[in-house]
C-alpha cells in the first residue's frame, strides 16, 4: 500500500503535555531542544461531581496513562489557549496544538480570536485539534446541545474558515446568528490548520473531507489504527481530497518503539505524539528529561 500524501517526507514527534504547569516552561524548552516538533495541550472546560465511566476510547470507560487513570473529578481543567499563548512565548520552533479542543463548547467568534491571537503570537505555529466531546454533563454545565455537538462542530469550522478569510461575514443558521461583522486580525498563514480527532465514523469521515488532518486518540495497538488511515484514504479519494497534504498522527500507545514508528511512517503516519512517563509516576522538568533522553536514543535517533 503507498502511503499517503502528506507532503512531508519522514515522521515528526509531538510531545503531550501531562505534566503539571508549573514545569511547562522547562518541558517546552526540553522538547525542542530533543527535537520534538509540537506539544499537544488538552481541554476540558469542567467536571461533574461523580465522574462516570464513560470515557468512548477504553474498554472499561476509564482514561489510563501507564496504567493509571488520568481524569478525576477533582483533576484542574486549564484554558488552553492560555496554555497555548504561554508555550508561545518560551518555544521558537514546535507547533501548538490543543489535543482535542472540544470544538462545539465554544462560540465560533471567541474560537476564532482565542486561535488567531495564538497564532498571531506564536509566529503561526499554532494548529486546532477538532473534538466533538464525550462528557454530556460537561455539555449541560455549560449550557450546550450534547446530541447536536457533530453538526455544530461541522458548522463552526465553516465559520472559522470565513472569520478568517473573508472582510465581512454574517450568520443566520439554528445555532449562531451574527454579523455582518469584520473580524481581526487575521491567522498569519491566512487560514490555521486543523486536525480532526477521533476514530467514529462521523470523525473519520470529518477529517478525510473538512481536515488537514487526523488525530488517532482512540486505537490500542497499530493495526487498528492502520486500518483507519485506510479509511480516511477513502474518503479523501471519494471527496477528491486526496492529493492535498494531510497530516495523520498516532499515540506511542501504538507506536512505542522505533520498529512500530518505522511501520506506521510505511502507511502514511507523519507524527507520533509521544505520552512521557517516569519510573515513579510522577512527572517533572528533571524526570521529563530523562524520559526524553531515554525516548531520543531508542526511538526518534532510529527512524
């Protein structure tokens, strides 16, 4: 099977930020000088007293990094933009990636500034990971359709694509009325790239016709996540998209040694998105750097 066009020749590594912020500024700095090319924020906005065991992308419902749950009802729920623009400023080279943003929480007008101002200090390094959300009552705390969240998210990335392109714009559809507004300042690139989180149909189908990209947050080993990519290489070539650059990025959950990235690189993946980790659970500057270390010599240095 040829692999996809990504318009990129060799794999790239992300780094996921799991640990807390008061070792951002260090990890950041960690990150690029190991030659990692993005970091990947989350976002929550706020969780319910008794958490449920509904989390789509594990089998018993609960979200584990090395064996241990990660998502607590008491766990903090920063804003990620402001994460975002901090990284910014202490980083010169990695993207920056919210990984998911839950797209429908957000109007598209406070999405749209919160992304371009981002970019706009980050010399546009910034790019949109796109979720829908899985957490109803995260929805209902703030107010929001949860059974409607596929087809608003589908109508927010159309009007992020005006905000940001167009000198006027105005909407009158059953979820945002506004305008005719002119909307500042711009994305440097003209348009902010966006991938496409998930592994449902409906995702799937996202991020082959409106995506730059997909990113596999779902799948447990390799050939799942194989058989995905090939997914989306359908759609993309039924929707006439196939020949644009497309991103598709993987966990090390699947690909954890460099003999897995060196088959997921062969099928089109162009980032691994690196979980780190420490003998002791607990993950600091001092323990991030040895993990780095350890990731750099076995896997990034052999692919």
């Amino acid at each position: 099977m040829a692999p996809l066009d990504t318009g990129r020749e060799t794999v790239q590594f992300g780094l996921q930020m799991l640990m807390g912020t008061r070792y951002y500024t260090e990890t950041a700095a960690i990150a690029e000088e190991f030659g990692f090319s993005s970091l990947h924020v989350p976002d929550h906005l706020v969780y319910p007293a008794h958490l449920p065991d509904t989390y789509p992308y594990a089998d018993d419902g609960v979200l584990r990094i090395n064996g241990e749950p990660i998502f607590t009802a008491n766990l903090p729920c920063y804003d990620p933009f402001v994460l975002l623009g901090h990284l910014a400023a202490c980083t010169h080279t990695v993207e920056l990636v919210p990984s998911v943003c839950i797209v429908p929480l957000y109007h598209p007008l406070f999405l749209a500034r919160a992304l371009a101002t981002v970019d706009r200090l980050s010399g546009g390094r910034v790019a949109l990971g796109v979720g829908v959300g899985w957490l109803d009552a995260e929805f209902a705390a703030a107010g929001q359709g949860f059974h409607d969240r596929g087809k608003r998210t589908d109508r927010i990335l159309e009007l992020l694509d005006s905000l940001w392109a167009d000198e006027l714009i105005e909407t009158d559809d059953e979820w945002y009325e506004f305008g005719p507004v002119r909307f500042n300042p711009k994305p440097l690139r003209g348009r902010i790239p966006r991938y496409v989180g998930g592994d449902s149909p409906a995702a799937l189908r996202r991020a082959a016709t409106r995506g730059d990209g997909w990113l596999d947050i779902g799948s447990n080993d390799l050939d799942a996540s194989l058989a995905k990519v090939a997914t989306i290489r359908r759609l993309r070539a039924e929707s006439e998209r196939a020949d644009l650059p497309f991103e598709i990025a993987v966990t090390s959950t699947v690909a954890p040694d460099s003999d897995g990235v060196a088959r997921a690189a062969e099928h089109g993946v162009t980032r691994v998105i690196a979980m780190p980790s420490s003998p002791d659970g607990k993950l600091t500057a001092d323990s991030v750097r040895s993990w780095a270390e350890r990731y750099a010599d076995d896997v990034m240095s052999k692919v």
